[in-house]
C-alpha cells in the first residue's frame, strides 16, 4: 500500500519543480521518536544538500489534504 502511494507521489514531484520526495523513507509511528528521525533527515537534506532558499517547509502526512 505504501508503495503505491509513494510512486504515485513520486511521478507528480517529477512534474514539479519546487518538490522534492526524498528517496530515503523510514517505517513511523505517530508521535514516536522514528517520526522525529524521518523530519531531521528531511531538514538535513533540506539544508545540507539541496541547498534550497525558501520561506517555509510544508510537512504533508496521508491523513493532509491540502485545499490548495
């Protein structure tokens, strides 16, 4: 199930050009310290390699449904 998901998301982030879908992914549990792990790792790529200049950082989960 998560695969589908994360291919189809991955195939739309290739479309655009202000996402990027980190290919490293992590098993979570809500409010659990592997979720804290996941969101440093992404900052970590965020800042260190991607070298982005942005205002903010969306942090989208499954259970978001941006309205737009």
């Amino acid at each position: 199930r998560e695969n589908y998901l994360y291919e189809k998301v991955k195939l739309f982030a290739q479309q655009m050009t202000n996402i990027h879908l980190t290919s490293k992914r992590f098993p979570t549990t809500w409010g659990s310290s592997t979720l804290l792990q996941a969101h440093l790792e992404a900052f970590r790529e965020i800042f260190e390699e991607l070298k982005w200049n942005f205002s903010f950082i969306l942090n989208l989960s499954e259970s978001d449904f941006p309205l737009k």
